[in-house]
C-alpha cells in the first residue's frame, strides 16, 4: 500500500452513434463513431521513502470510427470489424519527488477484428471475439491482441 486514505476519483463519459445498414438477406453494414473521455485524479500523499507524490494530467479523449460487417442466420451471428481510433490530449504526469512522470500513447491505432456467436437449442449462446490493434506510425511494433470467450445461459 503506497498511502491510506487517499481519495483518489475517476470518470468516463462514451457517446457511440451507429447504423445498420442491410446489404442482403443475411448481411448488413454498420458504420460507427465513438468518442470517450476519461479523467482520473487522487490526493497529493508521500511514497514509504518520503518522497512526494502527485497527479498533473489524468484525461484521455479518444474518438473512434468503425465499421463492421455482420452476417446473421438459423441462431448464427458472424462479423468483422475494422476500427481507427485516434487520442487528442497529451497524455497523463505524475509528479513523484519533483519529477514529471508522463505516459503518453501513440495517437493514431488501427483495429481488426472478428467474431461470432452460435445459439445452441433454446437458451445458450457460445461466442468468442478476437481482435488485434496496432498504432498506426509503429506499425507492428506497439501492439495488442486481445480475446474472449464465453457462454451465455438464458433463465
């Protein structure tokens, strides 16, 4: 534990529009835009070594444009989606001891992905999602990949 008591406070705020279009009987199109902030602060406390401790800058503004492709039949639900995200604020400092600490990310990412879910008789659903995101001016050097899996069991 680095400091009791210590009120530390965070806050996101997300807006997400999108529209699905049909494309056929089966598939559909549905582009999207999502903007997210988020803000995170905590009290001014000193380490165990004594040393000073505080927060600067906590915001993140993102915005997001995306487009998926979905294919939908007989309890199966299949998709892909490519994404662009791209940050506008500078990045989050900490101060310790009288030294800017900054984390700053690469503004612009791409994202792709895929997915799907199987309904199996009447009330449960296997899904899994896969996606992988890369900044764009590091291409493939600073990355993540990221899944997920589950089952779903209606009552």
């Amino acid at each position: 534990t680095l400091a009791d008591g210590n009120h530390g406070f965070g806050q996101t705020y997300s807006l997400e529009v999108g529209k699905r279009a049909p494309v056929g009987a089966k598939l559909s199109v549905t582009p999207q835009i999502q903007m997210v902030y988020q803000h995170v602060t905590f009290d001014r406390f000193s380490d165990p070594h004594g040393a000073a401790v505080s927060s600067h800058l906590g915001g993140s503004l993102k915005s997001r444009w995306g487009l998926s492709v979905e294919r939908q039949d007989a309890g199966r639900y299949l998709y892909g989606i490519a994404n662009l995200s791209y940050e506008w604020l500078d990045g989050t400092v900490a101060d310790v001891a009288g030294t800017p600490i900054r984390r700053e990310n690469h503004r612009l990412w791409g994202e792709l992905g895929v997915g799907g879910s199987a309904l199996i008789g009447n009330r449960l659903t296997l899904f899994g999602e896969a996606s992988a995101n890369t900044a764009i001016n590091d291409f493939g050097k600073s990355y993540s990949v990221k899944g997920n899996a589950g089952i779903r069991l209606a009552f």
